[in-house]
C-alpha cells in the first residue's frame, strides 16, 4: 500500500510530558472543524488509544515496530488511506525503545512512516536548557523531521517568551504551541496503576475531550499543526492479508468496563476468519449465552472484583462452557477471572473456578514490557512452534494452584505466569499474561476461530476441558 495522507506524530521528552492532552485535544479539534482523522497510538497501549478512539468518534489503533510485522504495520495503517490527517500519539520519550540503541522506539516509527515529530516540552521552572534539550533531539538523529515545539505547563507570559525564543533562535525548533499550567488539569484524565483510568470506566469521557480540545484550539496554532502534516512525502509499506472466511461460528467476547483490552485489529481478523461476534459483560450479564469460543481480554478485574464474584450466575455458566470443551482464549485479566480466587487489598474474591491458579493483586508491576517466547507445548490454539511476540503489563501474579505446572510456552523474553513460563493451558483453555496483536500472528485469529468451529461440528465438544 501507499501511505499518502497527511500525518505528524505527537512525540515527548518522557512519559508524562502532556503528549496525550495534546494528542486527544488535536484529534478533537481537528474532527470538530470537518476532517476525518485517523488516530494512532505507538506502543502496545490499550488505554490511550481507547481514549483516541473517544477523540477521532472512530477506532483509536496501534503502531507497533515490535508487535507487529511490516506487512502487519501496513494493513494497521489501512484506515489511515481514507482519513485527510493522520494524528500518532508517541509513547514515553521520543528515543526510547526495546534497548539502549532505541530499537522500536517513537522515533524509529517515525522515521519509517516518514512522519513529522511535534515534541511537547514540559516547562516547569526552566527556560533556556528546554532549548538545548530541543536541540540535542534535533542534532541525535538528523533522519527526523522535528518540525515543532508544544511548550506545555507554562508559569507565566515572560517564561514564555523567554522559552519560546531560546528554542526557535537556539535550536532552530518552531514552537507551536504553550500551554499554561493548568488548575485540576490531572482531573481531566486521572490516572491509576496502569496509566490512565479507561476511557470504558469514565462516564464523563466525551466532557473531558471536549476540554481538552478546548486548551488546543486556544493555546496551539491548530493550523500550523495541519501544515506540519502535509510535509509528510509518500511511503510504500507492504500489506497483510485478512484471515480467510470459513463457516460461521459464534464467539464471545467478554467486555465491559473490567474487561476492555482488545486491539480492533484483533476483533476484525476473527470477523475476518468467520466468528459472529456475541459482546457480554461479565460484571451484568447473567449468564454466558450459547457460544462455541469464548475470548477474554485483559482489563481492570482486580479494580472490580468485588462485583465480578458477585455474578456468581455468570462465573458459574462459565465454568459449565469450559467444562463442556468450549475453548476458552484468556489473556492477563482473563486469567484472572478465570482463576480459582484473587486476592486485593487483603481481601481475597472467589473467581470462576475455571482453573486451579490462585492469583494476587500486587503493589508494583510484576511483568512489564515486551515479551517472545515459543509454543512448546500441544493446545487448542497454536501449533508447535509459533513464535510469539507481544506484551505484558500486570501488578498480579500467580501465587499457587495445580494448573500452573501446565502451560505451553517458554519465554525467551517476560515475566509470564513465572519460572519462564507462561500459557496455562488445561483441555480447551488457554490462560496468559502474554498480549497478542493480530497484526503480529495472523494465524492467532485462525487459530481461535478454528477451535470454536472444531468445538461446534463436534456438537458437544471433542475435547473436555478437564480431560
């Protein structure tokens, strides 16, 4: 494919520079004013690009180096084709990646998507050295096009002015944009052990996009931002192809405001590969509806435990799918949910059941970051040997239970269920902490849809869960 839209990538210093403030205010603006915007989040982040998808009233996606292959990149970037402008939301500093060489890092997606970089500076209590750290990302790699300065927590009109002329005389940086610090400005977008509070668990998210398009629209030269993007020359990025369509199955999928850790990519390639997709709310709903597959996604179930164990109808219909050989896919906060109890806060919750693990809420990340292993073991979904690639990002862990002798995949990279393992696997259930992206295991998509047709044809299913 040719990437030809316009785009500019919304890069910081570090995480926490107000990328994200900017980035949904800019979505918002521009959405506002007429254009069609295709929003992007780099990284494997869930939340943010959540919160995009509420900014751009479309999908918010993901651009992943790591994740996802180059033809997987491509197909990612597709919707962008149809869009006027393409917004990307960098992921904490400008260079930082996988390793001290900044291997898969906002810049190198950057510069292979040939994206101009607008860098948002915090500017608290300084002013000349914000120009030398401007200019030292402009000297580190000349392959970036650094094409703007957003100052942001600005204290006065002087430290304005003052910063604004060191940067564009001192280190040859437009600034674009000042934002002034800003009374309850961490209300908007509140954060928690992960990141942000998801955009799922906020009544209020239209509101506070809405105020921060309000801040962009009035401190960021909106129209310069539009220029910046059409500086973006033409790209040719290879193309994954969509799963192949077989018959018909249904799949649920569990999602709510404790589960709501799904790439649109990986919902697509299950449509894609044939699954009718049932969405059910583990917290409200009463009981599973007929399926032949289920799929859990991550999320915040130790946030609301209290509530999913008190759905004892659900949990309990469950169970009676996995011990009838339904495939179950489960995926960190699935694990959890899946597991036989979970323990917050000194409080421990009685959870499915479905598999002997008992796993607690922690005070710091127990895994965190990218993760590769392989598929050494037989299971419902991958063949042997599959090389997995993806992410992690959990405070809990498994502390006992029989089921965590059984799993299917040794990491190379990652925390996982510990020991270097990870992937529990019990009959028809598979249980990680590991992250998949569609775009990064076309055959994941397979794979799944595939058990839930062998599981349908079989009528009552070929393979117990228990056998």
């Amino acid at each position: 494919m040719r990437l030809a839209t316009p785009r500019l990538m919304i890069a910081g210093l570090a995480g926490d520079s107000g990328k994200t403030l900017v980035s949904l205010g800019l979505v918002r603006v521009l959405g506002d004013r007429g254009l069609t915007v295709a929003a992007f989040k780099k990284g494997p982040d869930y939340i943010d690009a959540a919160w995009l998808g509420v900014a751009a009233r479309s999908p918010g996606r993901n651009l992943d180096t790591f994740l996802m292959t180059p033809a997987g990149l491509g197909r990612a970037l597709a919707p962008a084709q149809a869009a006027d402008l393409m917004v990307m939301e960098g992921n904490r500093g400008l260079f930082d990646g996988l390793d001290a060489e900044g291997t898969h890092s906002s810049a190198a997606l950057a510069v292979r998507l040939g994206s101009p970089v607008v860098l948002v500076v915090d500017a608290t209590k300084a002013t000349r050295t914000l120009a030398a750290l401007v200019l030292g990302c402009r000297v580190f790699d000349p392959t970036i096009d650094l094409a703007g300065v957003i100052l942001n927590r600005v204290g006065t009109g002087r430290q304005e002015a003052l910063v604004r002329r060191a940067v564009e005389e001192a280190a040859g940086v437009e600034v674009v944009g000042a934002v002034p610090r800003l009374d309850g400005s961490a209300q908007l977008f509140p954060g928690r052990h992960l990141g942000l509070v998801t955009a799922a668990e906020r009544p209020e998210r239209e509101e506070a996009v809405q105020r921060a398009a309000q801040i962009v629209a009035q401190h960021v030269d909106v129209e310069r931002m539009v220029a910046i993007a059409r500086r973006a020359g033409d790209v040719d990025l290879p193309q994954q192809a969509l799963p192949k369509p077989g018959a018909p199955v249904r799949v649920a999928i569990l999602r709510d405001e404790a589960f709501s850790f799904y790439y649109p990519e990986n919902l697509e390639a299950l449509e894609a590969a044939g699954a009718q997709l049932v969405f059910v709310s583990p917290v409200h709903a009463a009981a599973l509806p007929e399926v032949d597959g289920v799929v859990i996604g991550g999320g915040f179930p130790e946030v609301h435990a209290e509530r999913l164990a008190g759905n004892r109808t659900f949990l309990a219909s469950l169970r009676r799918a996995a011990e009838k050989g339904v495939p179950v896919y489960a995926e960190c906060g699935g694990l959890m949910l899946l597991a036989r109890t979970l323990a917050v806060g000194g409080c421990t919750f009685a959870m499915a059941g479905v598999l002997d693990l008992d796993v607690e809420q922690g005070r710091r990340p127990s895994g965190h970051g990218y993760v590769e292993g392989r598929v050494d073991g037989e299971n419902p979904f991958l063949p042997m040997g599959t090389l997995l690639r993806g992410h992690e990002f959990h405070y809990s862990a498994v502390r006992g239970g029989g089921d965590v002798a059984h799993t299917v995949v040794a990491l190379e990279r990652g925390t996982g269920v510990g020991e270097g393992r990870d992937g529990v696997v019990r009959g028809s259930v598979w249980a990680s902490y590991l992250h998949l992206h569609a775009l990064s295991l076309p055959q994941w998509a397979e794979g799944v849809v595939g058990a839930a047709r062998r599981f349908a044809a079989s009528g009552s299913g070929a393979q117990p869960a228990w056998a």
